[in-house]
C-alpha cells in the first residue's frame, strides 16, 4: 500500500498539489487499511499467546 502510494505521488504529484482535495479523498481508505491490519495483528497475537505457541515470558526463545 506504501508503495502504491508512492508510485501515485511521483506520477500523478502535479494534480494531487492542484488539487488538494484528492489527498482528502486518499485519507480514507489509507486509514482504513493501517486500522485492519492493525486489528488484525493484534488479535491474530492475542490468539497465539492464548494457545500458549510463545511463552509469555519470552524464554526459550
């Protein structure tokens, strides 16, 4: 998704500073993305340390 971005800001960065609502309208989805894989990570650890695959403490690692 970064480097989709990216690749949008070197193409296409005269219109996006034309016109700075786009930027706005890329907030979004943007947001959205980070907030789900965060949930996800988050509860996709939450699940592995409940079955006990990594101890708590960290030892024996």
């Amino acid at each position: 998704m970064s480097l989709t971005i990216g690749t949008i800001f070197t193409s296409q960065g005269g219109i996006i500073v034309e016109n700075p609502r786009l930027l706005a309208l890329m907030e979004i989805p943007v947001i959205t993305f980070y907030t789900i894989n965060l949930g996800v990570g988050f509860a996709v650890g939450g699940v592995v340390l409940s079955l006990a695959l990594v101890p708590p403490d960290g030892e024996g690692l």
